[in-house]
C-alpha cells in the first residue's frame, strides 16, 4: 500500500464520535428521543406488523406479535407506538 492510499484511509473516517463546540456557527445534532413503552401498548413494527407490549425491561421490550413473540432492542428505530 502505498503513501496515497495510507492517507485516502485517515480521509475516510466519519465524524460520527465529534463533539460540537459551543464557538461552531453550526447547531448541534439533535439528541434522540427514545420511545418509552408500557405493559398494553400497541405497536406496529416495519419487519414484523402489528403486536402488544407484554413485557418492560430498562433496555428493551417483549413484544406479542400473534405468530411470535419478540424482544425488540432500545433505541426501537423500527417500532412505532399507535
């Protein structure tokens, strides 16, 4: 691998873990807001449909989706409340 290549790698990295500056004239990402989810709540899921929250733990739910049951991981970025 040659010196070009070795500095097109370093050029590539995302800026993902930066943190912003209070002097940058750009605004800050936005936190994201995690859904918060009770025991009877109806969701709808992108990959598995429709179900009901049978089950809260501090990083994730159960969910019933009538043919299964399935534990779906915070953030939940494919899971909605209805």
């Amino acid at each position: 691998m040659g010196p070009r290549r070795a500095m097109m790698d370093g050029m590539t990295k995302s800026a993902g873990s930066r943190r912003h500056l209070a002097s940058s004239p750009f605004t800050a990402d936005p936190v994201p807001v995690i859904e918060q989810y009770a025991v009877g709540d109806h969701v709808s899921h992108d990959a598995h449909g429709v179900g009901r929250v049978i089950d809260v733990e501090s990083a994730a739910v159960s969910v019933d989706f009538g043919a299964q049951t399935v534990r779906v991981t915070s953030p939940y970025a494919k899971m909605t409340k209805l």
